[in-house]
C-alpha cells in the first residue's frame, strides 16, 4: 500500500492534527506511524487522553530488532485503534532512543510495505539530517505542512530544497494550514515552484479534537476543517491509484 510521509520546516502548524484527522477520517484502513525524532507522545496525550502504549510503539520494535524479530511479524502486535478502521503505532518514548533506532529505519519500512493498509508518517519537523533514507525510497509522496505566514515561509524556504533534491519535486507537496492569512496558495506555489496538494481551513476548534482530543461540536462533521481532510485524502488516494499505475508497484 502506499506510504505517505507528513512533516513540517518549523513551528508547530499542525503536523500531528493533520496525520490523526486523515487516519480517522480516511476511506481506507490506515496506519499513523509516530516517528517524530523529536519526541513528545502528543497523539497519546491528545488524541487517545493519556493511553497507556504498554511497551507498544518504536520503542518495542527496537526491542524486537534486538531479538532478532522481524518488524512485520510483531508491527500488528505493537499498534492501537485509532478511530474505527485505523491503528497508530507510537512514537518514541526516550530521546535517547532516536539515535539507537537507525538500524531498524529498512527493517520498518519494509514492514510498512507490506501492510495491507495505507500508511501514513508523522515525521514532526524536518531537521538538518533530513528524512531516513529507507523512508525517502518507499514514500509514494511526502507532504509538507505549513501556515502562510512570513516566518513559517521563511522556516520553510530553508529546508524545502533540501528535501526535494532528496525526495524528488514529483513526489513533495505542500498542505497550507489557513491559506490567505496573509498569503495565497497561489502566491505560496509561485514562490517555491512545489505545488499545492491541499489545504486546510483556518479552524483551531477543530483542529483541536485531533491534536488535544477535545470534545467535537455539534457541527464538526460538516465544518470547513474537516471537508478539506476528507479533499486531501481523496487526493492522496489518486496519488496512489497513479504512482501504482505509474510503476508497478504493489503499495
């Protein structure tokens, strides 16, 4: 299936909120991947209030990989339910633990290829080291996320050419949280000449039942928020549907 990776250049526009919204609200059974090499277990706290993992996430696939287990026998074994079809597995528990998991990065990815459902990646921010090399070879897309203000562009045009000489322009997307405030998706795609997969609306109270759990209002299903994540995953799926057509390929 496909793997799609989501991450930002700075700040904290909405990464994590996007990832949960899409897996929850997806047309397909999905899977989030919290592999934030900056951790802070936001899904567990927010999303999921405060679940327990009990050694399930990243942490207890670098303790297989010690074992000598393959990831994608014990990937199952270490997820939990998100919504009605998704499954998350977190992230990491300890800083400490990002370094000690690089041999485990092919491991995983091969794990995720192999998954029966679509596959989504919560890298958080992109950092002077990039993305993990097997993570960059499977990715069907990688879609950045970015407000429109001034120092979120100026965050972004430090980081986006290094990521796209990496990934490959055909294969990275922005997603603008609030377009218009101050600058176009029109304006944003003239300046870094990386086109515009999706967008979502202006709306931190809605935004805020994905990043902190908060109870949803009446009105939540139908609101601007949630019609665009249920766009952009729609895109996503065409992505793919193409990318497969395109090459091949089983994902």
């Amino acid at each position: 299936m496909s793997i799609f990776v989501l991450a930002s250049a700075a700040h904290s526009p909405g990464v994590t909120s996007l990832a949960v919204a899409l897996t929850v609200h997806a047309a397909q059974p999905t899977l989030l991947v919290d592999a934030s090499r900056e951790p802070d277990q936001s899904v567990l706290a927010g999303y999921l209030s405060g679940t327990d993992p009990q050694g399930r996430g990243l942490g207890g696939l670098l303790q297989a990989h010690r074992e000598r287990q393959p990831a994608e026998s014990v990937l199952e074994s270490l997820t939990l339910p998100l919504g009605d079809t998704g499954v998350f597995l977190p992230g990491f528990t300890h800083p400490g633990m990002v370094a000690l998991f690089n041999p485990v990065w092919a491991d995983l990815v091969g794990a995720l290829e192999a998954q029966p459902r679509s596959v989504l990646v919560d890298l958080g921010r992109l950092g002077t080291e990039g993305l993990p090399l097997p993570l960059i070879a499977a990715a069907t897309g990688v879609l950045v996320v970015t407000r429109t203000s001034l120092p979120d562009l100026a965050a972004l045009r430090l980081y986006l050419p290094q990521l796209v000489a990496a990934v490959g322009p055909e294969r990275v997307g922005l997603v603008l949280i609030g377009p218009g405030r101050p600058y176009s998706g029109t304006e944003v795609q003239r300046s870094f000449g990386v086109p515009i997969w999706g967008h979502l609306a202006w709306q931190p109270e809605e935004a805020a039942v994905y990043s902190h759990g908060t109870v949803p209002s009446r009105r939540h299903l139908t609101s601007s928020y949630l019609g665009d994540v249920r766009a952009l995953d729609r895109r996503l799926a065409d992505r793919d549907a193409a990318h497969r057509s395109l090459v091949g390929a089983r994902r």
